[in-house]
C-alpha cells in the first residue's frame, strides 16, 4: 500500500519576535510596516513640530503628558497648588496707597472700557455720591493714579451697571434722599481714553430700582431684580440696543424664580445667573438662579429675550453671601467678599459653568481669599487681572483696591508616565516665529537624511556590517 509523506518544512522558515511571528509571513510585514511608519511620521512630523513651539514658547510638552506626578512651578505663582486648578487666580494684592480710590466709596460702579477703568458713585457711608474717577492701564496690568472725571448729574449709590461698546450705563441706584430711582445714565469713552459729561439717557427704568443686577447681551441688557424701596422683586427687564447704540425702552421679561437684591449677575454663554443676594424676607440666601436667554421659544423680534429661569440646589454657593464683588473671565465666574448677615467674609469662590449652563461646584483655594472681611466692593476684569475696588470692611468704608493675575502659569517642568514637559526658549514677535519655522525646517532635513542613511543601511547589510566593524575596532 503506497503511503504519502508529510511535507518537509521550508528550508528558510524561522521565528522571530520571540517566536511570535514567521519572519517571513506576512504579519511580521505589517508589524514592521506600522513600526516604521510611526517612526517616518515621528521623525519628518513631532519632532520638527516640537522644535518650533521649544523655540517660541515657555514650555515644550514632549510625548502625552496625561498626569504628572512631578512638578515644578515658576516663583511667580506664590503659593497656589502646582499646577493650578482650572479657573484658578493668584493671591489678591493690595494697592499702594497712591494708587487707591481718591475718597473711601461703598457700593460704587466699576466698569473697564478698553484700557479705560471707571468708578463711579457709590456712597462714603453716609451719602450717595456723584463723583467719578478714572484710570488707565500702565505698565503689566497695573492701574495709574486714580483722577477725578465728570460727575454724574446726581448721586447714586447701589446702582446697576452695564458696559455696551463703548458706553457705561448707569442704571438707578439709591438718590440724594435714600429712596430708589429710575434713572438712566451714560457715559461714553473716546477711542483715545477721554471721557465726555455724563448723560441722562432718553429711556429710564419701568420702576425705581436699587441693588439690582444687570448684564450685557448681544443686541442690549437686561435689569435683574433690586428694591423698589420697600423689598426685593422678582422684575425683569430687557433693553435693546440698535445699530446706532441707541437703547430702547425696556420690556418686561420672564421674571427671576425668587425675588433678589444685591446679587451679582454674570453672563456666560446662553445662561443669565443671578448669584447670592437678599431676597423679599431679607433673608441673605446663597441661591444661584439662572435666566435661559433666546431659544426656540424667543420671538424673531427679540431672539435674545429671557425666555426661562430655574434653580438648582447642586448650583448653590457654599453659603449665604449678599452685597458681593463680582466678575466674568476666561468664561469662568468669580464672586468674593460680601456679607453673609453677620459681618464681611474674605472667600473668593469660582465656578466654570459647563455648555448647558450648568455650575457643577464652587471651588475655592485659602491662598486666593482677601486679607479681611468686605462687602459693598465692586468687581472688574480685564485681560490677566481683575481689581477689587472700594468697600467697607469692619473698620468702616475703604478707599482700597486689590489686584489679582487671573493667568497661573503652568508648570515649567513636569515628568509623567507618558511624557514631561520642560522649559523652552520663549522667543517673542516675529523673530520668533521666524527661527521657529528655521529651527523646524532644519530638524526635518536633519532627520530626512538619517532616514535615508538608515535606509541604505538596510538595504546594504553586509556593506554596514563591514563599516560597523571598522568603527568598532578603530574604537
């Protein structure tokens, strides 16, 4: 009976790769073709791309730097967590006497248009005022000395305010007498910095109102809550601006979920929030109430109306906090000082609502809280830095101001389980840039060439062999 043999192994089969892999068969191919693909696209694509950003930034990140248990900060952060949370600012810093307010004001109104700061009204504990001060921009973020502007044609004090282009509005606030307005007043600034005299514009509140908050929107503002003299309300209003900048009559909107005065408004995204405040029983109350603005539900003739209000309790500061400083930066909202009934507190607090305009939590750091105690100051951001300004601490109505650098810098030097980042070269403007692309272009050729030595060196092995083991014994 015939009987077939089994076929002889291929004489050149073997392993490789641990014995993985047939170094012959086709996953070895692709194994090999993956790996040098990485490699082309590392060496003609990331480092090249890495030599530009080492030359024009602070730092470099190399690899994926998901978490890094080391890390080393810049001086310059002083005490904050390195690296900073999200949202985080440095220490507040007091000003030096020359550069305070001229006269000791409380629940004044704080604007920045441009370079330009004002501060206007307010009341030196005893009266509303109308006197206006102006400052500039000098230097890094610091603020020159403080001069006398036009003042406003009365006292005001615990007024709204509302920056739209290049117009400050000033809208009511308590009168000579103590008693709420309804009155609306403008200030423009210059493109040079210069203020004209103050105006009462055409248009005025439906109501007198004290303590209320207001908000720009893309085509006006909205007025929020406030006194009407005798307690909180739940009124709100919207105001349209046209083409020309003129305002129109304010109209009645969705009104706020609970009655407020003396919270801060911030707006961020599709979300108008109304923070902290007292509200129709003088309760201090630490609610965060939130007004939807447009939507399917606004009309084609106002698409910015306030549509809806809700309150979540998951949104809610810490605690009760009313007659609080307040500003917007970088999409995050601040609140610090303020009253919780008792006396000033010294938290700031911070929050970074997410795409629906939700406030998942208040964050707060021991190293960013004031030095004491205040309620009644006024709040105002621009650029990296955003002052405090005027307020009335334990020791009575105050004339100081604070400033703080809302940018920390990240850490200049982090090593991760998938990469670090390390210092760079930093080199400013167009030069900069210029070197970058040099310095880019010259690693590519660099690593093209050893591409292609490496190529040869594949292609001729026994010609490598022969100059490696030259060098080795020339070694």
């Amino acid at each position: 009976m015939t009987q077939t043999a089994l076929p002889a192994p291929h004489a050149g089969s073997r392993r490789t790769f641990f014995g993985l892999f047939d170094a012959d068969g086709w996953a070895w191919a692709g194994v090999k073709a993956t790996f040098w693909f990485i490699v082309l696209i590392v060496m003609l694509g990331y480092i090249p791309d890495r030599a530009y950003y080492f030359t024009v930034q602070k730092t470099v990140d190399i690899g994926v730097l998901k978490w890094a248990p080391i890390n080393f900060c810049p001086p310059e952060n002083e005490t904050v967590p390195c690296p900073a949370p999200a949202g985080a600012s440095l220490p507040w810093h007091p000003a030096p006497a020359e550069l305070q307010l001229p006269a000791s004001r409380t629940d004044g109104v704080a604007a920045v248009i441009g370079s330009t700061y004002l501060y206007a009204g307010g009341s030196d504990g005893q009266a509303a005022s109308t006197a206006t001060y102006i400052s500039h921009v000098v230097g890094l973020g610091n603020l020159d000395k403080w001069a006398a502007a036009p003042a406003m044609p009365e006292a005001r004090a615990d007024a709204a305010s509302v920056v739209v282009g290049n117009t400050l509005y000033v809208i009511g606030g308590y009168g000579p007498d103590g008693k709420p307005t309804s009155t609306i007043y403008t200030l423009t600034v210059a493109n040079d910095g210069t203020v004209g005299a103050w105006k009462t514009d055409a248009l005025a509140l439906p109501a007198p109102r004290a303590g209320a908050s207001a908000v720009a929107v893309s085509d006006g503002f909205v007025v929020l809550g406030g006194t009407d003299g005798t307690a909180a309300t739940k009124s709100v209003w919207k105001s349209q601006v046209d083409a020309k900048g003129v305002a129109g009559a304010l109209k009645e909107q969705y009104p706020l979920a609970e009655a407020n005065v003396d919270g801060y408004g911030a707006h961020v995204g599709d979300v108008i929030f109304v923070i902290g405040g007292r509200n129709d029983k003088n309760e201090v109350v630490a609610t965060v109430q939130q007004m939807l603005v447009g939507g399917p539900n606004a009309t084609v003739a106002d698409p910015n109306a306030i549509i809806a209000s809700r309150v979540s309790v998951q949104t809610n500061l810490p605690g009760g906090r009313t007659n609080l400083a307040g500003f917007v930066a970088n999409g995050s909202i601040y609140v610090t000082g303020g009253s919780d009934g008792v006396g000033g507190r010294t938290e700031t607090l911070w929050a970074i609502p997410d795409a629906k305009g939700v406030i998942p939590a208040w964050n707060h750091l021991a190293q960013t809280d004031l030095g004491e105690g205040i309620q009644g100051a006024s709040g105002v951001a621009a650029g990296s830095y955003a002052f405090i300004l005027g307020g009335q601490t334990s020791k009575g109505v105050t004339a100081g101001s604070a400033r703080a650098n809302m940018a920390p810098q990240q850490p200049f030097f982090q090593v991760g389980l998938l990469g670090l980042t390390i210092p760079a070269l930093k080199l400013d403007g167009e030069v900069g840039q210029q070197i970058g692309y040099l310095n880019a272009a010259t690693v590519g050729a660099v690593n093209f060439v050893i591409m292609i030595l490496i190529g040869w060196a594949f292609n001729h092995k026994e010609r490598t062999r022969e100059l490696l083991g030259k060098l080795r014994r020339k070694g």
